[in-house]
C-alpha cells in the first residue's frame, strides 16, 4: 500500500475487515446452524431406527417392501435392510439388485459390532451430507442391520436463504459502513491536509503560518507541536539573522578590511572596508561575496599569498600598491600620486587540523608612508637649513682662532657673520619649538576674550621696525562697531599676524603699503593682511603653509626667512579652529586671509 492516501488505505482496510466480518458471520451461522441441523437428524433416524427395529424383531414387520416405501415416504427417510451376508434385501430409495455388497460399509460394521452406529459421508451427486443411523437386528434370522439414511438437503435451502438475505442486507450495510467510514475519515484526514498545507507553508519559509484545529486530540497536538517548531524555528532564524547583522555590522564600522575566503578562494564574507581599499571605487558597493578570489582581486600577489596560506597553514604578509584595478609596480606607474599602500595579512582558519579557509586583513598605510616620508623629509630639511648657518659658524670660528682675530677689520665681519647666523640659528630653533609645542595633542592654548584692536596694536608695534626699515607704510583698517572681543590666545594671533605683514614686507619692494584687516561679527572673526607685492605662482600657493617650503629658498635665506613662518600660522589658525587662505596673483600682490570662529574653536575640530 505503499504510496497510497489515508483516504485510501483507511477505505481499502474497512471493506476488507466488513468482508472478513460478513465472511466470518456466514461461515459461524453456517456451521451452528448445520450442527444443530444434524443433531436433530440423527435423533430422528435413531429414534426411527429403534421404532422400525421394535417392529422388525417384534415381527410386527417383515420385509414387505410397500409397507416400509409408505414409512419412508412417510418420513423422508431412506430405510436399507442388510442381510446376514450383506446385501441388501431392502431399500426404500433404489432396486435391491443394483446395490452392492453392504457389509463393509463403515456404519453396517460398526453396528455388527456394537449394535448402533452413525455415520456421515458426502453424496456423489448433490455433493451434501448424507446421514446414516444403522442399528444392528438379532431377533430376525435373515436380517443383520437395519439402516436409516437422509440427505441434509435443508442446508442448501437455508445456505441460499442465508444468501439471499446477507446480500440484501450486504448492500445496506456497506451503504452504512461506507458512510460511517467517509465521515470518520474526513474527521482524521481533513485537519491532516490542513497541517500538510500550513507544513508546505513553513516549508517555503512562511514561517508565521498559524492554523486553528478542532480535530482529534492527537492532530490537534500533532499541530500545536509544529506550531510550536515553527515559531522556535522564527526566533532562532531571527537571532541568527541579528546576530549575523551585528557582525556585518560590526565589520563594515572596521577601518580595517576584513575577507574571508574558503578552501577554493571563494569569497564568504567582505566588509566594506575591504571592499573600499581592494576595489576600484565604481565597482565597491556591489557584493563580492560568492565570487572567487581571482575574479574580484586581479593582484597575482594577494591571490598568491592566500593560495600559500591554505597549502602551508601559515601566516603571510605583502605590502603593495593599489591603484584602481591595478596593483604593484603597475599600480605606482599609472597613479604614484593616487596610489595607495596597502598591507595584507593572510590568517589561516583551522577546522579539526585542517586548513579550510583564509582570513585576509587589508590596512592601509598610506597615510603612515606619506607620516613617515614627512619625518623624513623633515630631518632631511631641518638638517640642511642648520648645516649652512653651523658650517659658516665654524668656519669663521677657525679663521679667527687661526689669526683673523689679530685684524681688527677681519675681526669685526667675521664675528657679525656668526652672530647672524647664530641669530638665524636661534630664529629656526625657535620657530621649531613654537610648531611643536603647537603640535602636541591635547595642549589647547589658554584663551581670553581679548579686544581686536589691541591684537591688531600689537601686531603693528611687533612689524614697525621691519616697516620702518623697508619705508613701508601699514594701513589698519578694522570694522568692529560693536567692539566684539574674540577668545583666543592673543599673544599667538598675534604671532600668525606678524608673520603674515613680516612676509608682505619681506616679499615687497620698499615703500609700499601693507593692509592689515579685521572684521568681527557675532561669529566669526576674518584678519586680512594684503600687500602689492611679486605675488605666488598658482602652483606654489597651496605648499607655502608646508614647512621649509620656499617659493625663492635664496631670496627667502638672504632675508632672514627660516620657511616655517606660513606653516607656523596655519598651525595657529588650527588650534583656534579656523583656517587661512591666500589669494594672490603674480605681479600683483597677494592677500592673506584668517577666518576663525569668534567664540573659539568649535568643540570637536581638528586641524
Ligand atoms: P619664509 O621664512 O621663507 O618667509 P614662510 O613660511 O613665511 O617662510 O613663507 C614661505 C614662502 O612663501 C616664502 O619663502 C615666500 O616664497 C612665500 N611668501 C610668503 N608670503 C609671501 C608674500 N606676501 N608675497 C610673496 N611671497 C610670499
């Protein structure tokens, strides 16, 4: 049955267990029913044959053929009289000359011997019991057995009456039996079907399918089981999938770029930090996941070192370049100026002993390579900006020990030689210290509400002598109605103005005038310093502010510039929240401009 619908199986198992059960009535009633029939029968035919016998030996009867034809019409019986040798010198039923020899019959036998017997045997024609009482005759000397027979011929009457009314009633009760079953049936069958249906529903992921079942108790379990499974299933797929977003989370908030790749070198997991520093920049939202190393990387080195990582286990390292799609010295040919560095780490996954997978790291050292480059940009240039002043130092130093000092001419420019470029020295030394006190993190300067003008006092007084030397005239001009204070620390504003109107007069040519501006309003405060000077090429204006840059390093020396006088103002602007700019255009001038919150540096900011 294998295959088959409850439906059916229950349908093909109630018509065989009612088919047993009709099955079994018939054959019991049958049997009961024959028993009985043939007890009362062989009562009769003893009770006949003792009848028959009494007369027999009473010699009431002698075999006078129509006597014993009208006690057998009378009885229905078959009454057979067996003589001493056997045969048979009577039958009710049959010529005497065509019977056979009777004495071995099994009943004639056992009567003989006994004096009653009975016997059954079935008859050749009508295929029924034929029953046989023989009784055996002592008082008569040609008779040895008188025997009483009869067919049980009432069984097929009562089998086909049987017959008759089981079929009747056959047709009733499968009626009945088939409707009782239907509805029993579709009381256990239709709750099933509609568990299959909400089961092929949670199969299909909707999960939140509920069913309401009034069935037997155990569907009605059965149901509140899956239900229960479902809704179990619902929350532990929502823990997995917050847990799963907390991770992405958790990785794509990473500066670092983390992959994770299989056996094969596909990809499993990215975050967008990977994405950002491995991908060209049109091509980093989309998913990598899924797709093999090679396919999304085309850098044979990062390929290489996670093919190494998984046949060795071990860890591996590269440091390249990136540029687009490009990496490695191509990547430095076509953008060196765009160009990122990045440092790989490959991490082998270990599951019981054996390698299966790879996690890769991705940082991102350009901005430590450009750190360190400055670094060493830096001693390269404080080293070189020192080594003319100390060799000139020196050099003069010796010539007067060596006898220039005896030539009190020789004596007097050499000994101003050094002192100039001692001063020079102590002018660098200090410029350094002031940028590097200004660069420790954390050292905010101390602030005050300070008044413009006197910042503005102060930076004229500071520059007048300069000016004086020069002729050069400095024109103030300060719009401050309202007289707004500023907080900040004024002695260092002061220090970035006076660089600034320092330069404008260094740069320019003699008798010229120098516009100091200032604006205030309830936020900012804007310092303008503009000259008619040479001006500063396109191209220069954005690295005046970097340290020891020079437009003309020669002119700049020879005026006692150290070339750290811009980016010492770009760092005080810094720590004051603000910024500067310049505007310049060569031939004609150029202006300076310092745009700060009034308030102080607005919490937060860097510069
Ligand atoms: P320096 O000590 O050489 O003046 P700065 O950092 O103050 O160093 O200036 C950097 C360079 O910017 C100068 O060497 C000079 O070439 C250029 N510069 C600065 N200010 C002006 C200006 N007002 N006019 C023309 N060039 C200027």
């Amino acid at each position: 049955m294998i295959g088959k619908s409850i439906r059916q199986r229950l349908v093909i198992l109630t018509l065989f267990v009612l088919a047993l059960a009709l099955g079994g009535s018939f054959f019991i009633a049958n049997r009961a029913f024959s028993n009985t029939l043939r007890e009362t029968t062989y009562t009769q035919l003893a009770n006949n044959a003792t009848y028959l016998k009494t007369l027999l030996e009473n010699d009431t009867y002698t075999i006078e053929p129509d006597r014993f034809d009208a006690y057998a019409r009378a009885t229905s019986l078959r009454i057979t009289i067996v003589g001493k040798d056997g045969w048979v010198l009577y039958d009710s039923d049959y010529r005497e000359a065509d019977l056979d020899n009777h004495l071995y019959r099994e009943e004639v036998q056992q009567a003989l011997a006994i004096g009653n017997a009975v016997s059954e045997r079935r008859s050749a024609t009508q295929r029924l019991p034929v029953l046989y009482h023989a009784i055996r005759i002592d008082e008569d000397p040609d008779i040895a057995v008188l025997r009483l027979s009869t067919t049980l011929s009432q069984l097929t009457g009562y089998q086909k009456s049987y017959q008759s009314l089981f079929l009747g009633g056959l047709g009733l009760l499968v009626l009945l039996v088939t409707l009782i079953t239907a509805v029993s049936i579709g009381m256990i069958t239709r709750p099933l079907h509609r568990i299959k249906e909400t089961a092929i529903r949670y199969a299909n992921g909707e999960l939140d399918a509920r069913m309401h079942l009034d069935g037997p108790s155990e569907i009605a379990e059965l149901a509140t089981t899956m239900q229960d499974m479902a809704i179990r299933l619902r929350n532990t797929i929502d823990e997995v999938e917050s847990s799963r977003q907390q991770v992405q989370a958790i990785l794509d908030s990473m500066t670092e770029g983390i992959l994770l790749v299989d056996s094969s070198l596909v990809i499993k997991v990215a975050n967008q930090a990977a994405k950002n520093l491995l991908l060209q920049a049109s091509d980093n939202a989309q998913s990598i996941e899924g797709l093999r190393l090679v396919q999304a990387i085309r850098s044979t080195e990062i390929v290489g070192a996670c093919n190494n990582t998984l046949l060795e286990g071990k860890n591996h390292e590269v440091i390249l370049a990136h540029h687009g799609h490009l990496f490695g010295e191509t990547a430095l040919l076509v953008g060196r100026s765009k160009t990122r560095i990045l440092r790989l780490f490959a991490v082998p996954v270990w599951t019981d002993g054996q390698v299966t997978g790879v996690v890769l790291t991705v940082n991102d050292m350009t901005e430590l390579k450009r750190l360190e480059q400055i670094r060493k940009d830096f001693v390269a240039n404080v080293s070189h900006e020192l080594k003319t002043p100390i060799t000139a130092i020196a050099g003069f130093s010796q010539a007067l020990m060596e006898g220039a000092q005896d030539n009190p001419d020789d004596r007097t420019h050499f000994l101003s030689i050094i002192n100039r470029q001692a001063t020079h020295m102590q002018r660098i030394v200090e410029d350094l210290l002031l940028l590097s006190s200004l660069e420790q993190q954390n050292t905010a300067p101390t602030r005050t509400w300070t008044a413009v003008g006197q910042i503005i006092e102060e930076t004229v007084e500071a520059c007048r002598f300069r000016a004086e030397q020069k002729h050069s005239r400095l024109e103030v001009s300060v719009d401050n109605p309202e007289n707004l204070e500023i907080f900040a620390n004024g002695m260092l504003v002061v220090q970035a103005l006076s660089n600034l109107v320092v330069n404008a007069i260094t740069y320019s040519g003699p008798e010229t005038t120098i516009g100091i501006g200032a604006t205030i309003d309830e936020t900012d405060a804007v310092f303008t310093v503009s000259d008619s000077g040479p001006g500063i090429p396109k191209d220069a204006q954005q690295r005046i502010f970097e340290r020891f840059y020079r437009v003309d390093a020669a002119r700049s020396r020879s005026q006692g510039g150290t070339g750290l006088g811009l980016s010492i103002v770009k760092h005080i602007v810094g720590v004051h929240g603000g910024s500067v700019t310049v505007d310049s255009e060569l031939g004609k001038g150029s202006t300076f401009t310092i745009r700060m919150p009034r308030g102080g540096m607005v919490p937060g900011t860097t510069f």
